[in-house]
C-alpha cells in the first residue's frame, strides 16, 4: 500500500460514525510506523478532545485496542483492518501486533507521556512552561471558576466608589437607565451578569483597543454629541420635507381631495412634521396606499372624481411623497445605528472598569483567569515562534489530533493553527474530526466555520464517514431525508432577503452529500406527533385532552409494554424547566405516576436534604433572625430531639462555634444531626466537604462567603452518578456524545431565532464617526437589521438558525431503535419555531406528506394533532448496551483494560475530633488596649503621656459600648451580648465584663430607657438615611437608634462623653429628615450612658 502524501487528514464525522474508533486507529497506526525511531513514540504524539469524559474514553479505548491487536487473533478483525491500511507497507501483520503490545508497555509504564488531554489542560501545561516568557511569577495559578473572579471585580468596585468620582456617576446613570425601563434599581446582579461579557472572545482580542482608548467623560461625551448631532440633522431632514408636503396639501386643494387622504395621509406625514413616534421603525414604515400614491398619483383620485383639473396636482403631491419615502430608508438607517452605537455607552464604561479591577486582583492573587489561556498565546505565538513554543513544551509531537473540531473557538483554533503550521513544516502529519451539524456549544465560543471551510487541496486530504454504527436503518434513513428539507425550510426564512451573503449557507450545510449516511444496523422506529393547537388546551378525537405530557407518558408505557426496559429509555428536553413540568405530570397523574423517572438535577448537591441541613445550619449560625432557616432545621431534627436542637439554639447563641475550625464546624453538624445516618446521603455529604476543603484552599475561612460562592456556584455542583434505574432525562447538550436503545423528545418547538434585549453582538463599526470607538457592544433588536450592523447581525440569526437545526440533530441521531418526538405549538405567537420547521420538513404546501420518507405511514390526522410512524417499537440491540464487546471476545480472553464501573456503598464514619483549640493569655492580652494598666504592675508615666492613656482608655471603652448597644435589643438581650463580646475577645478580663453589665443595667434603669427596651418597638439601629445637599450630591446619615410603636417616632443617640450642642443639633437634623418621610409624631433624644442622663432635644416646628 503507498505511503499517504498528505500531512492533513480531516475526517466529517456524521453522529454514529465511529468517530473514536477512527481516532484511535489513526493513533496507534502512528505509533506503529514511528516504533522504528525507538523512542517512545507516545511520547511525541498529541490527541486533543473537549471535556474529560471523552479524554478518558479515548485513552481507555486506545488501551483497550491496543491490547486486542498484541494478542493472537483473526487478521480479519475490522480493527485490525483499519489499523492496517494506515500502516506503511513494509510492516508486517505479525510485526503490527509485535509493536502493538510494546507500545502499551511503554505507555503504562510511561503513563505521564500519554498525550490525550483537554483543549484547556493543553493549553494550561503551556502555560506552566512558559511561565517566564509570558512574564508570569513564579508559583502563579490558573483560576478556573472566572465568573467568580468577575464577581469580586464587580464588589470591589463598588466598594471603592467615592463622592464625586466618575465611576459614581457612571453607575448613576446605570441606575437611571434601568428605573427608566421599569427595571430593578440594585445593580449588584445586573453588573455581574454584564460582567460576563468579559469573557466573550470578541472583548477578548479586541479588548486592548479599548484599554487604550481612555473611555472617560471626554471622549464617551464627544462620541455621544456627534452621533446626536447627526441623528438630529436626520430627523430634521425628514420632519421638513413632511412639513413641506403637508403645508403644500393644506394651502391647495386639501387632503379631502385625496382618496383616504385624511385617514391615511394625514396622519403619515404628521408623523413625520411634528416627530410624534413612539416606535420609529415601525410608525415610519408607509403602508401600501401611501406607496401607491407615490408611484402612481392616479391612485389619489377619489372613485367617481372624473375630472382632470387636479391631475398636476397629483403628481406634485406624489413627486414630494416619492421623495420623502426614498429619504425614510438612508435616514432610518442613520437613526438606527447612532441609537445602536450609544445603547450600551455606559455599561462599556462600567465594563472598562470591571476589566481593570479583575486585572488588579489576579496580579494580587498571582492567578490567572482560564478565560485568558487563549489570549496569551495569541498574542505570543506566531508563525516564527511555533517551534519555540513546542520546544519550551518539553516535547516535539509528531503528530496532532484534534476531535470535535466544530467545537473549537476562533481564539483557539488561531493558536492550534500556528501549532499545525509549524508540525506540518517538520513534515509531520495532523488530523482533524468534527461534524458542523453537532456544533452545539456556540454559547461558549464554538465556531464550526474553521471545519465548514476546509477543503482538500495539496496537503489537505478531506474525508466523509458516512456510515452509521448507531441507529437502526428505519431512524438512518428517516434523518437522511428528514434534514435535507428541514435545512430547505428554514433557509426559506423571510430573514434571509436576495441581498444577504449568508443566502444558501445553511443548505450547504446540510447538502444531501453532508447529511447521507449508510445504516449498518437494521430495525429502527420513528414516530412524530405534531399538535395543531396550544398543548394541553385541546381534546383529541377520543375526547381526552391532549398534551406533549400524556403524549410522552403513553409511549414510554407502549415501549415497556414491547419490553424495552425503563433504564434503556432517556427523555430529552432543551431547558432544564421542561423537566420539572413533566415531573410535576406524571406526579399527578394516577396511570403515570408510577413510570420512573430520574433527572441529572436528582444528583445536584442542592438536591440532597443533607446537603440542604448543613446550608440552613450555616446560615442560622450566621444570622439568628433567620426564621426559614430555623423552621428548616426543626423539621429535619429526628424524633424527640425538639430538646436537644433547643439546647443548640442556645449552643449557638452563646457564640460557642465561632473558634471552630470551618471544617470542623461542618463535621460537627453531619454528627449533630446524624445525617451521615440517613440513607443515600453518605456520597453527597462527602463531595459537599471536598467543596468545603477546595473553598478553604482559596478563601478564608468565612462562612458568610461559603454561602454566596453556595449560592453562587456550589449549589449547581453534581456527584459522579452510577447506575440509573429509570427513564433518565437530560438537556440535549448533555446528551451529545452519548446513545440510547429508546430516545423521547417531548418539546420540539423551541424558537429558532428570537431577539432579547440582553443579547449583545461585539462589533466593529467600520464607517466614520462610527469607528470613533472601535469597539462597541450592539443590542440584538430588529433595528440592527436596518443599520450599519445589518451583516453581523444577519450572520448572527443564521448562526442561530444553524445552531438550532443541529441542536435537533443531535436530538435525533441519540437513538438506537426507538425515535418519539412530539411537537406543540407555542404558548404564543413569536416567530418561527422547530415545530414549524419539522412540519414543513414533512409536509408540502399543498398539505401532503413529501416523497422519500420510505413506508412513513399517517396514523391520525385532524385539528388536534398529526401523527406519523414509520417502522414499529423494537426491542433490538438491548444486549449491546448492557455487555458492550460481548460477541467480540470470548469470555476466558476478556479484555483486562475492558474496565465496567459497579457502583460502591460508602460508609460515613463520624469521629469527634481528639484536638482543642485554646487561645494562650498573651494571645487574649494582645487584642487588650497597649496602654491598658494590668493588676500588680509598676508604670511610671509623665502626667501628660498618663493622661493620654486614659484618653485613650476612656474613647476605647465608649466605642466598645457603643457597638454592644447597637445588638441590645431589648433588656433581656444585655448578657447575651456581653458573653458574645467575651467570645470574640474584646472583653477580656471577668471583671471587666462584670462591671459592664452593671453599668449598663444601670443606665436602662432610668425611666425613658427602661420604656426603649421594653420589647416593643420596632427598631432600626445604624441605618443609613439619604439625602441630597443644595448641589445634589448625596448625603448619608446614621442614626444610632431610630424606634417606632404605632404612630410615635423617637430617635436616641448614644454619647459617652461630655454634653455639646453639636449632638443636639444632629438629633434635630436626624428627626427632621424622617419628618419629611412621612414621620409625623417625632421625639429626639441625646443619651449619655455613662452618666446616667438623657436630655431631650427640642425640635424645629412643622
């Protein structure tokens, strides 16, 4: 066999075409034709995948292959073959398993050399290595939860806002925008979801250009004034020309000369005259009598108007009508995109902002952002610096793979370029495996164009594997066809206009070549149900109501009846909502109730009472008025412990864990409330405290920021699941990847394309003074399409339009034997949906079923449903999921590295913990004031320094008491906040807390203070109240007790020294701001505690 000329192999790998299999012959055919160069050859070999599970799988079958060609067997074996004719000729077939078996020595015992990996471990391995070059310190880390990096950036720059600093105004004007638009006031959450654009590819190449360019009020301000400039010269150009024509109309013959001219006329062109729009782009559109007055100035004449004294009349007016209608477009235009380009002027801001401070805290942390992997290479490797590159590696490969190449971004396919550039240049040979029509991960950067454009030339070899190892010939054959015409009807789209250059893309895409493949499995059924009407608001021909739900339910039961057992079954969904809507059906439905049903979610640490324990125990700790989570905590307490948790309530209270350990804290809980005895828990109590240990490792230990990076991201964290007895449902981008006997797809009737506000195109205006800013984020609203953003925007709905058709290919091509979809019509009107495009895919105009779908036979027709099958429920192939390999080995030659997982039970011991922590008396005495005199010793001060001392003394324990009055909310609360001061350690000496208590239980024994903490207020301690001065600049005051009981209001502050007119003055300007908050009945009060008094301020008349 001659040697293969060229050095890239790219292989379009249609689903189920052995894309792996494929893969690891190519990869072991090198190993064997590099063995000669005896060194390893594994070790200069790269193989890079997506997500870990296929690294694993990879590397698994590679050994396992491995292992069956270095054993004696029939050289017939299809491995073997396809092993073979990638093998030079002069290699033997006894040679080929002599080499097989000492690669997978060298591989074992070379494990570390074994090149599978990830996308991100590539590039992150790098990273490491060049470390020095990429001007990295020594010991940095890559962190790779980024939307917490994001977060903190956002909570720091809020926190850093000054009085009179441009960051403040731009956040006002952040919040101006969003009351505007009737939206909630708190940013917080807003800007750490914008914070995410971060993150987005196009920000990160094209970031620097605004780094560079100082976003401030200057330059944001003269941006904004010229475009309103030229969007105010373009509603002036159009309100003149309609004054023009309308004063022309009214000062001759009038528009009751005009057929419909009052009703239709008129108003058109006051529009335009006075600019009384409220949505521009659809007001300005003319309607089509307007448009044939323009063309045709006949169309003006009113029936019966026979007479010809008005005929140049008419045409005056149209000609003046003609022009007004050809200036709308170019000026709409114009509108369009200034108001696009300043929509998000302050957000960009806010982002340039954000970037800085997450800079700032990663040289703080010595981190790095994973996000950013791929951008530093970008930036450093070139065509001349590859080889360095590989060289700094510590390794030069031979050979590259790269599977799922339509999942690749366009930041890592510009790197991974350069890399096959400087491969190919050593004549070293790289392979390339992918599908368009499985590119489903756009929203994390896919871009499936890299694989659509590649084409076979001098060094590029293209091939198709068109054959399908997965699905029965009846599902094959149905989705040969089914796509072709699904690819038609949505290239049909009214978005897609003569003058798009994306016009007939998509068809490309799904070209009857690109989607064909040969089945080589036989059997197979395919039903599809296509409701006419709004699911669950119709009855069927039988009288009962149909819904997608019921649908679902009957044909999982059909299928079980045939024997397809429940775990052989998998429900896919597009959103993880449509799983709790079927789990809520079949919940309440007597016949359904019993099918088993298991979600991904069930394996969610959030989804664990256990886990849920130890949240609500955490957050009690932290916050004693959390009544939901002290009522959570009493009904998980076991039978009879009502006593013992009331002893923890006062356990806690007294502060007693705040010197635990977090880890140990946690531990304590699991034994507390015996959780680690409660059945199924044990796997999810131990991921919850491996989250606990990997959050220490990069956080102190605070058990307020345990619960947001909870809440934030630990509540989404799942266990590694092991056997599923039931019907499994998942999201379709879960599913990608895998297969199953009997595949259900319940909704298929998401949107193709739909604009939201939210959705942000990151363009480069290329038209003057647009560019000014050369990078700006774009609302996806239907204004784009009529805009200097017109293309992107275009290019970007038929992403959207591909991205859906192959998020339903992949849907379909998951089954082995059984293929169920059901699709309703949407809950309302809004654009094409799936179900539109599968109806249209089925039926011709005419309403008959289209040719080439084989023996599709129409089961029922009518006003509530369609429903088609083709071929009957099979029970087929059962045996292939539950022993894989079975018919290819016999039993006493099983495969060694052929490893079946089996579940395990794990046991949760729970041992109190042998070691106390105690704080020694120089550690207490050094949180005690310096200047602090202790029993026993000799001072020897000057009067002035001991009078410092005391001064000190005397501030230290006013603010000291201070702060306790601040939790002191009514009498019975006096020792409990002592004894919490006692445990964190400012009170240090028993004496100390002695005389504390004394002198506070004195000072509420005056009358007025023994009605204050009485309990019967309700009371807001050192709260902020805002205000504005005589310039608008905002104001804060603080209060240190504001109490209200009915209609009464008594403001008290706390003083510790002696009386000044200034704490009056405060008092009164504290009661006259709540007076003008409503507050009528008013009473101000100064107290000062050491001295027993409390003098009552007089307060301005109303």
């Amino acid at each position: 066999m001659p040697e293969r000329a060229k050095l890239i192999h790219v292989y379009k790998a249609s689903a189920g075409a052995g894309k792996t299999f494929t893969l690891a012959a190519e990869f072991i055919a090198n190993l064997i034709n590099d063995y000669e160069a005896g060194d390893a050859p594994h070790r200069h070999q790269l193989a890079i995948t997506f997500t870990k599970k296929a690294t694993t799988e990879m590397k698994e079958r590679i050994l396992q292959y491995l292992y069956e060609l270095s054993r004696d067997g029939d050289f017939d074996d299809g491995f073997f073959q396809a092993v073979r004719c990638r093998v030079r000729p002069h290699v033997t077939d006894r040679q080929i398993r002599e080499r097989a078996g000492r690669s997978l020595l060298q591989i074992i015992h070379g494990y570390d050399f074994f090149h599978v990996t990830t996308i991100d471990s590539f590039f992150q391995s790098l990273l490491t290595n060049l470390a020095h070059e990429l001007g990295l310190s020594a010991g940095f880390k890559v962190d790779l939860n980024d939307g917490d990096v994001l977060g903190k950036g956002v909570d720091r720059m809020l926190r850093a806002l000054r009085h009179g600093s441009d960051v403040l105004d731009w956040v006002t004007d952040y919040i101006e925008e969003r009351h505007e638009a009737d939206e909630n006031w708190n940013v917080t959450s807003p800007l750490k979801k914008l914070s995410q654009e971060l993150l987005k590819e196009p920000y990160l190449i094209y970031g620097d250009s605004l780094r560079n360019l100082p976003l401030n009020n200057v330059t944001v301000g003269n941006y904004r004034k010229t475009l309103n400039v030229i969007k105010k010269e373009q509603q002036e150009l159009l309100s003149r020309q309609a004054r023009e024509l309308d004063d022309f109309i009214c000062q001759t013959a009038g528009y009751a000369a005009i057929s419909y001219g009052e009703n239709r006329g008129r108003p058109f062109i006051a529009r335009f005259a006075e600019w009384t729009f409220k949505d521009f782009n659809k007001e300005s559109q003319p309607s089509a009598t307007v448009k044939d007055w323009a063309e045709n100035p006949q169309k003006m004449k009113k029936k019966g108007d026979k007479g010809n004294d008005l005929d140049g009349w008419y045409e005056e007016v149209s000609r003046r009508l003609r022009l007004l209608l050809e200036t709308i477009p170019a000026a709409l235009r114009q509108i369009n995109s200034c108001d696009l380009s300043l929509r998000h002027l302050n957000p960009l801001r806010l982002l340039d902002v954000i970037d800085r401070e997450v800079v700032e805290i990663n040289r703080e942390n010595n981190a790095f952002m994973l996000a950013h992997t791929p951008l530093l290479f970008a930036k450093m490797v070139t065509g001349n610096e590859a080889s360095f590159v590989f060289e700094r590696a510590g390794t030069q490969f031979r050979h590259v793979m790269i599977d799922e190449f339509q999942d690749t971004s366009t930041l890592q396919w510009k790197n991974l370029r350069n890399l096959l550039v400087e491969n190919i240049s050593q004549g070293n040979s790289c392979m390339l495996v992918g599908d368009v029509k499985q590119g489903i991960y756009r929203w994390r950067g896919g871009d499936w164009t890299a694989l659509a454009e590649i084409r076979t030339d001098d060094l590029t070899e293209v091939k198709h594997l068109d054959s399908n190892f997965r699905s029965g010939r009846v599902i094959v054959e149905f989705n040969n066809r089914l796509f072709v015409e699904a690819a038609k009807a949505l290239s049909a789209d009214e978005r897609e206009t003569a003058e798009s250059s994306t016009k007939g893309e998509l068809e490309m895409l799904y070209a009857q070549e690109e989607v064909h493949q040969q089945f080589r499995k036989k059997g197979g059924f395919v039903r599809i149900c296509v409701a006419e009407k709004k699911s669950g608001s119709e009855e069927r021909a039988d009288g009962a109501e149909f819904s997608a739900e019921r649908e679902l339910g009957e044909q999982i039961l059909r299928l079980r009846a045939a024997g397809v057992p429940y775990e052989e079954m998998a429900i896919l969904v597009r959103r993880n909502s449509e799983v709790q809507r079927i789990l809520k059906y079949f919940e309440t439905d007597s016949v359904l109730k019993d099918i088993p049903l298991v979600s991904d979610e069930a394996f969610l640490l959030s989804s664990s009472p256990a886990v849920q324990t130890l949240v609500h125990a955490l957050r009690y700790i932290v916050r004693r008025d959390d009544g939901i989570a002290k009522a959570y905590l009493q009904k998980r307490i076991s039978e009879g412990g009502v006593e013992a948790l009331q002893n923890l309530f006062e356990e806690w209270d007294a502060r007693q864990f705040d010197n635990l350990p977090f880890y140990e804290l946690v531990e304590r809980l699991i034994r507390i409330f015996r959780l680690h005895e409660q059945t199924g828990q044990t796997p999810y109590l131990y991921a919850f405290l491996d989250a606990v240990l990997v959050f220490l490792d990069e956080n102190v230990a605070d058990i307020k920021r345990f619960l947001e990076y909870w809440d934030e991201t630990l509540h989404r964290k799942s266990i590694p699941s092991t056997e599923v007895d039931g019907v499994r449902m998942l999201t379709i981008h879960k599913s990608k990847g895998l297969a199953f006997h009997s595949v259900f797809l319940p909704y298929c009737e998401w949107a193709v394309e739909q604009d939201r506000a939210d959705d942000l195109l990151w363009l480069h205006p290329e038209v003057s003074p647009f560019d000014a800013i050369p990078l700006l984020p774009i609302p996806m609203t239907a204004r784009a399409a009529n805009s200097i953003y017109e293309q992107p925007y275009r290019r970007e709905h038929l992403n959207r339009r591909i991205e859906n058709l192959n998020l339903m290919y992949v849907a379909f091509t998951r089954a082995r034997q059984n293929l169920i979809a059901c699709a309703s019509p949407p809950a309302r009107s809004g654009g094409k949906t799936m179900r539109d495009v599968l109806k249209e895919s089925l039926y011709a105009p005419d309403s008959t079923l289209k040719p080439g779908y084989g023996d599709l036979s129409l089961l029922e027709t009518d006003d509530c449903r369609i429903v088609l099958e083709l071929g009957s429920p099979s029970t087929a192939y059962l045996q292939e999921a539950v022993q894989p390999n079975s018919d290819s080995v016999k039993a006493k030659d099983r495969n060694p590295l052929h490893i079946v997982p089996t579940a395990e039970s794990l046991n949760f011991v729970a041992r109190k913990a042998r070691i106390s922590f105690r704080q020694s008396a120089d550690a207490r005495r050094f949180r005690a004031s310096l200047f602090e005199d202790e029993e026993g010793e000799n001072t020897s001060l000057s009067p002035e320094a001991e009078f410092r001392v005391r001064q000190d003394e005397a501030r230290r324990k006013g603010e000291l008491l201070h702060r306790m009055m601040e939790h002191i909310g009514h009498a019975g609360d006096l020792e409990r906040v002592v004894r919490e001061f006692v445990f964190e350690g400012q009170i240090l000496e028993p004496r100390q807390r002695e005389e504390t208590i004394e002198r506070l239980r004195r000072a509420m024994l005056h009358p007025l203070a023994a009605e204050w903490f009485d309990g019967s207020w309700k009371l807001y301690r050192e709260c902020n109240i805002l205000s504005r001065d005589a310039t608008g600049a905002y104001l804060c005051q603080r209060p240190d007790r504001v109490m209200m009981r009915g209609d009464e209001t008594v403001v008290v502050d706390f003083k510790f020294g002696r009386s000044r007119p200034a704490y009056h003055r405060q008092v009164r300007l504290y009661c006259n701001l709540l007076r003008r908050m409503g507050h009528k009945h008013l009473r101000g009060y100064v107290w000062y505690v050491y001295d027993g008094e409390i003098e009552e301020v007089e307060l301005d008349s109303c």
